[in-house]
C-alpha cells in the first residue's frame, strides 16, 4: 500500500469514528439510549467525507 493511499484510509477511519461517536452521543442524549441501528450507515458516510477530504487534501499539496 503506498503511502497516499495509507494516509487517505487512516483519515477515513479516523473521520469515521470520531463523527460516529459524535452522533450516538448526541442521539443518547436527545432520547435517552442508545439506538446502534443507523451506527454502520454514519460510519460509512463519514468515512467516505473524511477520505474525499484527505484525497483532495492531499492533491492539493502537490
């Protein structure tokens, strides 16, 4: 794996993770429990953003 392609997958999970736990927190604490059915769809949605960003991060830089 070359090294763009490492930095692209580590900020998608970063991204992915960090948004995801936003969201079930923020979604605990408007209803009072937690609900880990839209969990897989949050991750992956942000994940996608975070790797577009880091893509577009990183051709920008060049």
């Amino acid at each position: 794996m070359s090294e763009q392609n490492r930095l692209i997958a580590v900020g998608a999970l970063k991204n992915g993770i960090f948004w995801s736990a936003v969201l079930l927190l923020l979604t605990y604490f408007k209803n009072g429990l937690i609900n880990l059915n839209y969990l897989p769809l949050w991750f992956v949605f942000f994940a996608l953003t975070g790797a577009v960003r880091k893509y577009y991060l990183l051709k920008r830089k060049k």
